[in-house]
C-alpha cells in the first residue's frame, strides 16, 4: 500500500519519467474532469440553497485544508480547543472519525473501535468531549445536549458544508502546500486553490521545516488567493519523549546522537524523520505506513526486528501512532513516543482575535 503510495506520488509529481509515466498523468487529468464537475455541483446545490446549511444552536469552530493528506489540522483543533477552556467556554469536538474500524479481537495489538485522531484527542484533551460521526448536525446536537457545549470545534470541516460556522480556518501545510497545483487524482488538492476564498483565516504549519524564502512564497500565494485574511504560521514544536507503557520520561536531548528506527502512519510521513533529525537523532531508518494505518502484532513484531537488524538504541514512534499499540513487541529496542503541542510562531493575536470575536458572537 504505501508502495503505491510512492508510486502515485511519483508520477503526479512528475517526477517518473517515461511514456507509461506520461500516459499515467494523461489519464489521472482526465480523471479530474468528473471530480471538479461533482465538487462544483455541489457548491453550486449549496449556494443556491438546493442543499440544506443548518445551524446549531451553539458557535461552530471549522478546521480543515484543502489537500489530502496531514497537514497539521489535529494539534491545532488541541490548541484551539484549549484556549477556548482556558476561556471558561464549554467546548466540545466534532470529528468524521477516519480509519473507524470494528473492535479487534482480543489479544491483537490495537483496539481500533475509534479512530486514531479521536484516541489522540481523548488523550490530550481529558476534559473536553470528543464525539464522533459522518453528521456533524448530529454529533453537535449531540454535544449540546449532553454535555451542554456552547463552542464546537469541527475537526476536518472546511468541506462539510452541512453545517454553519461562525469561523472557518484552512491549514496550509508548509512542506506541501497546494497538493502539486491540481485537484484529485491528477493532484492532491481537494478543492481548486480558489476555495481558500471561503476561509476566514489561513494556518500555515510546519513553518520551521521549510526555509524561509519558501515560506515567503507559500504565504504570498496564499495572499494572491485570498487578499487580506490573517495569515497565522506555526511549528509543531517537540517537547519530550516518553517510553511506550511506562510512560517515563526523556528531556530531548534524549536523541542527541542516538541512534533510532522510526515508523509513523501520517497524511505527512517526511515531517517526522526530519524533526527527528533536527533534535540531532541518527535515523538508521523510517518506516512509513499509510495515513490511519492499524498496527497488528506483526507489524510491531516486523519493526522491532528490524530494528534490532539495524542496530537501532531505540524504536521512535509519535503520539497519533502509539495511542494504538497496547503493547510493543519484546525482544527488540523499546519504545519511545515524541510528544508535540504545536507553537503558534507569527500572527497569534489574529487567530486569539478570531477565536475571540466568535466567543463574544
């Protein structure tokens, strides 16, 4: 799966050559035709009313993109949803739930009856309810109801035109910003860069894995799109490490020098490595797995054995794949987490302002 992954990514990169390469891209262009034609449609039913936008009787917070893939959205709905109980408002989560699966039988190394997103956010929001389902009018009738929410907080929602919100943020992220210029399949975008126009505010992310003129130029075009809105850019800043069911924690100079074997199944696999990296850890190697991907005993098993091949001190995972694993394969390195909150690096009193003026109503 993640074979394919490459190769896909390789040819609408452009980055394969050849005549196969290049009738591969002809056809996926052709294939994006009916894509754009059903997405505007149903913009079209949308705005002319022919589909109904309900509202809620609470103040709706959306945080989306418009690419596949990871672009940082979940640490940013942690962070908003922490300012907003730092506010003393009452905050619920609204998440579609992918990678939802059946719980596992017994004895298997996860248990998959909630996605790993939604584990990820019981796990650093304890206080503040997570609810899950493909209705967002459902789940936030839901949230009001039983938990007396007064803010929600739509993770993934910037297409989920079902709903009415009073804030609608776009995450850009830095390392891949406009999914190779072209909507699905020929490119990653989900919507045409115009759908930036509907955004009230634009988070760049991973702002310090990019160099600067980089960022310069990600952030203009986002500017050429969208004219005047706040421009916010962040870092998904590491804080510590911690050993996979002991919980004992590592300051970061933990990695200084050490050697590790990571693996992840992120929308955005090359973030971790680099991180990794730049805390002065030697990456004997990464293993990257699909987005949402469910580790069975023999994944666990695969990877601390090779990782032992490797010479690895250690076996490096991030906190949206550990929440799955029960335990870790034994016979091999242990288990080591990299916990991150993400940083707000420029513009945080525009985003403290938007969240702000959406509380006052």
């Amino acid at each position: 799966m993640v074979k394919s992954l490459e190769r896909f990514l390789g040819y609408i990169s452009g980055e394969r050559r050849g005549v196969l390469a290049g009738l591969v891209r002809a056809g996926l262009t052709v294939l994006s035709g009916p894509y754009w034609l059903a997405w505007r449609t149903r913009l079209a039913l949308y705005n002319n009313g022919l589909l109904m936008c309900r509202e809620l009787d609470a103040r709706a917070i959306s945080v989306g993109n418009i690419t596949t893939g990871g672009t940082g959205k979940s640490p940013l709905v942690v962070w908003i949803a922490r300012w907003l109980q730092a506010h003393k408002v009452r905050v619920a989560v609204l998440s579609r739930g992918y990678g939802e699966k059946p719980r596992r039988p017994e004895g298997e190394a996860t248990h998959a009856a909630e996605s790993d997103e939604t584990l990820l956010f019981r796990r650093q929001l304890p206080d503040v309810p997570c609810l899950v389902g493909a209705s967002r009018y459902e789940t936030g009738l839901r949230a009001i109801a039983e938990h007396g929410a007064e803010c929600l907080v739509l993770d993934d929602g910037f297409q989920h035109l079902a709903l009415g919100r009073d804030l609608d943020i776009v995450v850009v992220d830095s390392l891949q910003p406009f999914g190779y210029g072209r909507l699905l399949p020929r490119g990653l975008l989900r919507e045409p860069l115009g759908a930036l126009r509907r955004a009230d505010l634009v988070v760049l992310s991973r702002c310090d894995l990019v160099a600067k003129d980089q960022l310069r130029d990600v952030a203009s075009r986002v500017r050429g799109v969208c004219g005047a809105r706040p421009i916010v850019e962040c870092v998904h800043r590491a804080t510590r490490f911690y050993r996979h069911g002991t919980g004992e924690e590592q300051p970061l100079g933990w990695a200084a020098g050490r050697k590790v074997y990571a693996f992840s199944a992120l929308g955005s696999p090359e973030a971790f490595p680099r991180t990794l990296r730049a805390l002065g850890a030697q990456v004997l190697h990464h293993e990257a797995f699909r987005d949402h991907h469910w580790y069975c005993e023999g994944d666990l098993a695969g990877i601390a054995r090779r990782a032992a091949e490797a010479g690895a001190e250690a076996v490096v995972a991030t906190e949206k794949d550990a929440v799955k694993i029960r335990a870790f394969a034994e016979g091999g390195p242990p288990l080591h987490v990299l916990a991150v909150e993400l940083a707000v690096t420029r513009g945080e009193e525009l985003l403290a302002g938007a969240l702000a003026a959406v509380v006052r109503g």
